[in-house]
C-alpha cells in the first residue's frame, strides 16, 4: 500500500463496499451488517496506517464506514455497554488515532442510560491520568492523545445537551484564537441558537487579520445571507476592507446588485495595489475580459498564472494580441530545466503558430521557436518535446 497508485485503486474498492454495506442494510439482518461493518472498520484502520493515502481515498472510507457504525448500531439494536465499550476502546486504546468518533450520532442507539454509562466511562478515563495540564502544556502532556479526545467528547456532549454555557466554555476555551471562536458559532447553530452563532462568528471575524479570521467572515456572512438578509451588504463591505482581494470583491460584488456602483470605485482602488486581484476580479466576476485585458497593462501585472489565465479567454477575441504574451511566458517557463516545463512550452508554441497561421506574425513565432531550439540545444528532453509536439 506504500504505492500511491495502488492506495488508490484499494481505496476505491473500500468505498465499494461501503456502498454494499449500505445496501446490504436494508435487504439483510441488521445485527449481521453491524457486526461485518464493526470488522471493516478495524480493518480499514490497519490498511490506512499502512498507505499512502495522499489523495485521502482510503480516508473518506474509513469516514464514510464510521459513519454507518453508529446508524447500523440503532438499527440492530446493539447492547448500550457492548457500544460504549467499542467506542471508549476505539478512541483511546487504538492505535490509529486518525478519527474521531461523535457522541451525538451514537445517542439514538445509547439511549439515555447508554448515554449515561458513556459519560461515566469518560470520566473514569479522566481520573486516571491526573491533573489536567494547562493549555499551554496539553500537547506536551504525556496524555496529549487522551485529553484531547475528552475535549472533543465534552464539547460535543454539550451539543447533545444542548447547553449553551457549556458549548461556549468546551468551544472557546480561553478564547485565545479565531478558530476556537468560529467553532463556538457553529456549534451554537447547530442547536439552533442563531443569534448567537451569528454573534459568535462575528467575533471571530474580528479577532484579527488571519487566516482563521478570515474564513470565520465567510461563515459569518452565510449566515447573514441566510438568517439576517438586510446586514448582509454591511458585512461584506466590512470584509472586503479587511481583505481586499478578488474574492472578497466577488462576494461583495454579488451581493450588493444594484448598490453595486456605490462601491465599485473604492473595490477597484483597493484592488489597484494587487494587480491579481484586480484582474481576477474583472475576469472572473465582472466577466468583464476586456476590462481584465486592459487592467493587466495597465496595473503591470506580473503573475503567470493569472496572465495565462486571461490570454487564454482574450485569444478568442483577438488572436494575434496574446502572442507577445505567450511569448514572455514560453521565455520564463524554459529557464529552468525541468521536463513538466518543457511539455507546457510546447503546447504553448504549438496553440501560438495556430492563433498566428496566414497572418504575418507566423514567421515570427517559427522564428522564436528557432531560437528556443538553439538556445537549448543542450537540452535533449526539450528537443524531444518540441519535436512531439510537431513544431519546426
């Protein structure tokens, strides 16, 4: 399993019979299914510590085979303590601790009482591994795995109780990172506490300019957009000033309709100190490619990516345009030897003497694609690349 390749093909049949499982649910008993998915599952463990499961194949499986467990579990009726000694097992004693298990999908088949005995067991976990160390020193612990599986049990036992308090302290904790407070949102709407899951996302917005920050401003938005419509154009003006970038600009763009020329000349000032973003902006959401075309020059974009990107949608309004363009990009793509790069110079010079035929720019690409071969005429790879790709 160590090849990616055969990772791949093997995690692919696990989702097969995943999907077999699910059938076999409702066409056999439920005790057997459970007891067959229950042994999938510990065999699933030992493959995936053993795979390069970098396409996460193998791992979507295993996710998808936990998921039917605790449903499986409800249908056949499993015994409460049979359960909460699989599920206690599986998350402390196991050692693939990839995966963690939610207590809240288990309620159904624990019933009260099972639920009960899974708490005790929790805490019976607790009290043999002493103090709790502090934030700072919990992944230093020697119980590092163990507490960190208690928090995530407790703060999704305080879903399932549905308890505001304590979602709030399981989730925020000490309320040091925009993470933490995010997840507090999400937990309190999924309980349905919407108004202060809205205010929770909006704090963790405005932690600070991170990453984490960031994301949680999407979260806050979708639920504006979805619960409190009328503060949603605020809120993304408020976003974008804090991110300026194409897709702030997008999601502001959309969402303000007819406002939108109320803000279209602070968006493009802003988006005038990141020529990326401004023409990312124009391209993709104003799906303006002239505009775009015009933005690139004039703001001197200077981004390969994003200037392939746009001479790839402006060829087809003007073909013989994007061929300096081109140009530039097959320059820059062969200064480093590298095969992949020789493979993209060729299909670049190959589409440019296309765009080019029967105009008098043609022999100026053969031309340059002379150039490039004597140029690098110590490059046997390239040679042969061109040659594959049939150019002069």
């Amino acid at each position: 399993m160590w090849r990616w390749n055969v990772a791949n093909a093997h995690g692919a049949q696990m989702h097969d019979a995943v999907a077999m499982l699910r059938q076999a649910a409702d066409t056999h008993g439920p005790a057997e299914v459970f007891t067959v998915t229950q042994r999938a599952i510990t065999s699933a463990l030992k493959v995936i510590m053993r795979a390069d499961d970098s396409s996460g194949i193998i791992g979507d499986a295993c996710r998808d085979l936990l998921a039917l467990h605790p449903v499986l579990a409800e249908r056949a009726r499993v015994a409460a303590r049979k359960l909460v000694d699989w599920m206690v097992k599986f998350q402390f004693d196991n050692d693939c601790d990839y995966f963690t298990l939610d207590p809240v999908d288990y309620a159904p088949a624990l019933g009260a009482e099972g639920m009960a005995a899974y708490r005790a067991a929790l805490d019976a976990r607790a009290a043999g591994l002493g103090p709790r160390p502090s934030e700072d020193e919990r992944w230093s612990s020697p119980h590092a795995h163990e507490w960190f599986t208690l928090d995530h049990n407790a703060q999704r036992l305080a879903v399932y109780d549905r308890d505001v308090e304590a979602i709030i302290r399981t989730h925020a904790r000490d309320r040091r990172v925009a993470a933490w407070l995010h997840d507090t949102a999400v937990a309190l709407m999924e309980i349905g506490e919407v108004d202060a899951a809205i205010d929770w996302a909006n704090q963790a917005a405005d932690f600070d300019h991170g990453h984490q920050a960031r994301r949680a401003a999407d979260y806050w938005c979708d639920l504006l957009a979805e619960h409190r419509p009328d503060e949603l154009l605020a809120a993304r003006v408020w976003v974008f000033r804090r991110w300026p970038s194409s897709s702030t600009a997008g999601r502001l763009y959309q969402d303000a309709g007819p406002a939108w020329p109320d803000y279209r000349d602070e968006v493009m000032a802003a988006l005038a100190l990141r020529p990326r973003d401004a023409v990312q902006f124009a391209q993709l959401y104003l799906k303006d490619i002239s505009y775009a075309w015009a933005l690139a020059h004039d703001l001197g974009l200077d981004d390969d990516r994003t200037w392939s990107d746009l001479a790839n949608a402006y060829e087809k309004r003007d073909p013989l345009a994007v061929l300096p363009v081109y140009t530039r990009l097959v320059d820059r793509e062969l200064i480093d030897a590298d095969a992949r790069n020789y493979r993209s110079a060729a299909r670049r010079l190959k589409k440019m003497r296309t765009l080019a035929a029967g105009s008098p720019e043609a022999a100026s690409i053969d031309a340059f694609i002379a150039a490039q071969r004597e140029r690098h005429r110590r490059r046997p790879r390239l040679q042969q690349e061109f040659d594959r790709a049939g150019l002069p």
